[in-house]
C-alpha cells in the first residue's frame, strides 16, 4: 500500500465556507441535557428539558427523520426494528405486531407515520421546541430527509442538525463549547458507499451510515474553526468505546468530552480510556484494530476509488486518511530515568460518556465557572422479579449449612427442632400448628407421639447423623409427597418396635415429633418442590468414576426400557458420585432390581453397606415391611 499522508494543510483548498455559528446561552450558568434514541417522540424533549432545567439538548441520533412518504423507502427489516422501539406504539400492539406468525405486510399496512415519528408535526409547527436542539442522525433514518436539511429546503426553529460541515459554538458558563457531529453507523465495508444519498450523507432503506469522505470533511472543519480557547465536544451516534476509527477521529479532532449512543444499555456509562484499558498498550490495540478494519476495505477499492473521485475528495479522502493513521506512538520505558515524554494526553484527559436510551436516563453537563461537572441519571434493571419469583421460602440459610453432598431435600429453617431447655415454655400456650412440634404440651403420651410415625424417628436420626456427620446416606422417602401412591408409602411399625428409643435424649426425641397424632401416613413436603418420582432407584459410584445415562441405562439391560428418565447430579469433589434412575412403574423397578442383584435400602436402618456400581444400586423408597432385621439400639 502507498505511503498515506498523516500531515494536515494549516488551510483546506476547499472553496466553500465553514457552516458555524456561536449561541451564547447563559454567560454565567448553563445545564445542557444529553440523550440518545429520542425516535421520533420529539414531544418529549420540551418535558425532558423542563425537568432537568437544561439551556440546550444534545442528541445523539435516531432522532426520528421520518415523514409519511418515508415508509415505502423502508425495508421490511428495518420496519420491524423501528416498531420494536418505537415509543408512540402501545405494549399491546406491539406484541401483536412483532408476532412470529406475521408476516412483514401485516406491519407494513399497520403501521404509519403516526407510529414512527412526530416529525411531520415537528415540520408542521404543531410541535414547538422550547431550547435549542442540537442532534446527529442515528443509524435508522430518511436520508431524503436530512438532505433537505443540508439543502436548506427544511428549517425548523431551535432545531440544529450536526454533520461534517456543520458545526455550532455554545457560549455559557465561562466556557466556549464546539460541537462536532459525527452521525449515523459506522460500517467498515460501507465506508465508500453513499447508498441512495446524492451527496456526502450516505444512507438506503432507512438507515444511515457514515462514509470515509465524511470523516475526512469533518476533520477539515474542525482544523478551519480550530481556536485553543474552545473546549471540545464530539457529538457521535457510533461510540469511541466500541470503534477503533471513532476513538480515532476525537484524538485527531483534538476532543476533550465525547458523547456517543449505545446499544439500547439500561445505563449510561462514564470513562476514559486509562479507567477501562488495562494499560496504554490497550489502548492502542483497540486503535488498531480500527485501522485494520478499514485496511481491508481500502486495499479492496482502493483502485476503484482513485478512478472516480475530484480533487476536492482527494483532500478529503486523505483527511480520513489521516484519521486512520493516527495511532499513538507507544510509552517509554517506566524504569529509573524515564519520562513521560510523548503520552497521549486524550489517553488520560479525553472523557466519554456513552448513553442509554432516552426512555431510560439522561446525562446532564452543568456548565458553571469554567467547570463542567456531570449528572448522569439512568432507569437501571428491575431486580424485583426476584423476590417475586420466589414461591416458597429459601430452605436451610443457615450460614453454616453442610454443602449438598447427598440427593436429599434441605429441611427448612422454621422446621428445626427448638432446644430441650425451652421445650417446656410451651405447656400453657396455644396449640402451634400442625407443622410445629408442641414438645411437652401434647395431651397424648410423649411415647405415643414419637412413635406415631416412623418418619419422624427417621427425621431425628437424619439429624443425629448430620449433626455428627458420620454417614452420606441419602435421605429416601421419608420426605416424599402426598401423591405418592399408598404403596410406597411408609406403613405404621409393629407395636414392638415403638418403644425403642433412638437416643438418649428423651427430651430431643419429643421436638423432633412434628406429625400429629392422626397422620394418615404420608407426609406434605415443606420445601415446596415437586413430589419426587415413587419408582426411583438410586446408585452411588466412586469418585473417580466417570458415568454417562448411556452406561447407566445399559446397566440394566433387558430392564431399561422401563426406565423413564436418569438423573446425574453434578458431582463435588471427593465425594460419590450419585444418579437417580426413574422407572416407569412398580414392577418395572423390580425388574431393575432382580436382574442384577440389587440390594433395596430400608430409610430407617441406622446403618446400611454402601453398594458399588458394578453390582448393585440402592433404591430410594421404604421396605413394605420393618421386620427384616432389628434395629441397634445405641
């Protein structure tokens, strides 16, 4: 590639006359209003302005350039997104727009300019504005229409539209502000492409984009108005934070603050580059990717290109040139000795503000004694979904809880037993509920309510058994669902079992009872989950193994095709591995069981033998019956 200019002329050649104008708004106190993506509600900004007590707005692009011949210029993409956002359109109608099953005619024969924009009664003067309006366009407008604007044949008071040759000074605060736009969407393969525009604005279909002979325009301009008392503003609807070419331009424009729209951001963003770059070398990566961008571009056309343009675009052609060469040369050394010699000052002093949509925030820059102070202001996420979508309390918050090592259901925080010492402070009270043990209260013999229920020995001994962490057995069925079937269901012991205590602590047993006396032999969760699957078997692997559904299923050969879903857990280091292998009824399950010597695992034993994978598997229901070997009692 040839050598590119990188030098600017101190005049341009160009013959026209630089289109510039100051304002002098408050020499003593000023407050401009920033925001982007207005679309078309432009009766909001006297609103907006109002509220923030702002002397000028600043806009950023998509600011609604459309009227009522617009929309069959309009492809059927770019109507469907200015719907989606368009803010004159009810939620309601929307939705039933943007269905999947319309097709783009239903839109288009719905829709109107009413929908899109109130520009036509911004043009008509049925819509006035009460400050002065400084805009870009955005990257979905009418470029017929901001052409009229650049021909002079549109004129709407306190509107002033911001391009490459057009430029505007505000005066307040003891501050002289230049404003420099740069509109539309930056798109490196469409840099030499004006799509249906007759002059320098380029733009088809309703969007708009920027061109390379446009930043080389608006760094010609900025050089024939450049005065070093004036402070800086580039105006952009394309962020520097995003594209290489844009952080660029403002390094080349000599820019002290940026303004640019985002991506729709439910917040407005403040930086410079040395606050998000890890170091200056970052800084320089991104401005290089932006030139390598537009490289690809150019070396495709750049015969084509030399073929066709004047000498008039030749300057400006190498003006935007210019713009891409300039990359900052990197730091020196910051060892003993060094200096800072030849630091980009932008790197540090440049700031950005980057906005959100207009519906969502503003940034506000309070112009007072020379100073330029921000205020930025934006809508944010909603988070109260969270709370909402929460239907049943969170089990088990305790900040020392056990990590879930097992497949069992956390029993809930207000379900704990109460400690033996205030288990008598009950006796006279009312009657808790029926999920709340009455420790000493009861009317019935404390023997007969803990043995009312071998779940709830079940329940005391899980306790036990967590509170010494002596075993990782599973909690089974004690906790399932009342859908289970009666079946499944734990039967009531043998009265020669009832007197067997579980542990030495009467008074621990009496609060661990909280069944009451007439329970019908199926518990209701209280975690609020799903009730689990009745014919469900459940295996523990070693560690170390590595385990597929696959596998599991072809474990149990000419039983799998009863098998309805498997389960696998995500494993924690150095504990088993576990799966879960629902059947599809009863007699399916015990075919998983006597094809490979399964062993069935009775909840309320107090020690069982850990089954391997290659053997056996353990199922996660109660035995029909308790009497098949008696308990240890400790």
């Amino acid at each position: 590639m040839s050598t590119r200019p990188s030098t600017r002329p101190p005049i341009s050649p160009l013959p026209r006359a630089v289109n510039t104008h100051t304002t002098v708004l408050d020499t003593a106190h000023g407050r401009i209003l920033c925001i982007a993506d207005i679309r078309g509600r432009l009766s909001a900004l006297n609103d907006l302005a109002r509220d923030s007590n702002a002397k000028a707005i600043l806009h950023t692009g998509d600011f609604g350039f459309f009227e009522a011949n617009s929309l069959e210029r309009i492809n059927d993409r770019t109507l469907r997104h200015l719907t989606m956002y368009s803010p004159l359109i009810p939620a309601a109608q929307r939705t039933h727009l943007l269905a999947p099953e319309n097709p783009p005619a239903v839109i288009r024969s719905t829709v109107n300019i009413e929908l899109l924009s109130e520009f036509p009664l911004l043009l008509a003067g049925q819509i006035k504005l009460t400050v002065p309006v400084y805009t870009v366009w955005g990257a979905c407008e009418d470029v017929q229409v901001l052409e009229k604007f650049r021909s002079q044949a549109y004129h709407i008071d306190n509107l002033h539209v911001l391009d490459e040759a057009t430029t505007r000074c505000l005066d307040l605060g003891g501050v002289k502000l230049r404003l420099l736009g740069l509109g539309g969407a930056l798109v490196p393969h469409k840099l030499f492409d004006n799509g249906d525009g007759s002059a320098t604005i380029a733009g088809a279909q309703g969007t708009m984009w920027a061109t390379a002979l446009q930043l080389g325009e608006l760094v010609d301009t900025a050089q024939r108005v450049f005065d070093p008392s004036e402070t800086r503003l580039l105006l952009s609807h394309a962020s520097p934070g995003r594209e290489g070419i844009i952080a660029q331009l403002a390094l080349v424009l000599k820019a002290d603050l940026t303004v640019s729209a985002g991506l729709h951001f439910r917040y407005a963003s403040s930086y410079n580059e040395f606050s998000v770059q890890a170091d200056f070398d970052g800084f320089r990566h991104k401005l290089q990717l932006g030139k390598d961008a537009f490289d690809k571009v150019w070396d495709s056309v750049k015969g084509q290109v030399d073929a066709v343009i004047d000498d008039n675009q030749r300057v400006l052609l190498d003006k935007a040139l210019s713009v891409v060469e300039r990359i900052p040369p990197p730091q020196p050394s910051s060892g003993p000795g060094s200096t800072a010699t030849g630091e980009e000052p932008a790197w540090k002093n440049c700031w950005n503000w980057n906005l959100c949509d207009a519906a969502y925030g503003s940034l506000v820059l309070d112009v007072k004694d020379g100073r330029i102070s921000a205020e930025l202001k934006s809508q944010g996420f909603n988070f109260a979904y969270r709370r909402t979508a929460t239907v049943a309390p969170t089990p088990n918050t305790h900040p020392a809880a056990l990590p879930p090592t097992k497949g069992s259901t956390p029993v809930p925080a207000e379900n704990r037993p109460i400690p033996a010492h205030l288990a008598n402070k009950s006796n006279a009270s009312t009657p808790p509920p029926p999920e709340q043990p009455a420790g000493g209260g009861k009317e019935s013999p404390a023997p007969k309510v803990n043995g009312s229920s071998p779940a709830d020995k079940d329940k005391g001994k899980r306790k036990d058994k967590k509170d010494k962490k002596g075993t990782s057995t599973p909690e089974p069925a004690a906790s399932a669902s009342a859908s289970t079937p009666a079946s499944a269901s734990t039967p009531a012991p043998p009265a020669t079992d009832a007197p067997k205590p579980d542990t030495p602590t009467p008074a621990g047993d009496d609060t661990k009872s909280p069944v009451l006396d007439a329970s019908p032999g199926t518990r209701t969760p209280k975690t609020g989950k799903p009730p689990r699957h009745p014919w469900t078997i459940f295996m523990r692997m070693a560690p170390h193994l590595q385990i597929s559904e696959p596998e599991i299923r072809e474990f149990f050969a000419e039983a799998k095709d009863g098998i309805t879903r498997v389960n696998l857990p995500h494993p924690f280091a150095g504990k088993a591995r576990l799966a879960y292998v629902e059947f599809g009824d009863e007699e399916a399950m015990k075919a998983g069981l006597e094809k490979h010597n399964t062993q069935r695992h009775n909840p309320r034993r107090k020690t069982s033998h850990r089954p391997r994978i290659a053997r056996r598997a353990t199922l996660r229901r109660p035995a029909p019956a308790p009497t098949r070997q008696p308990r240890r009692v400790r």
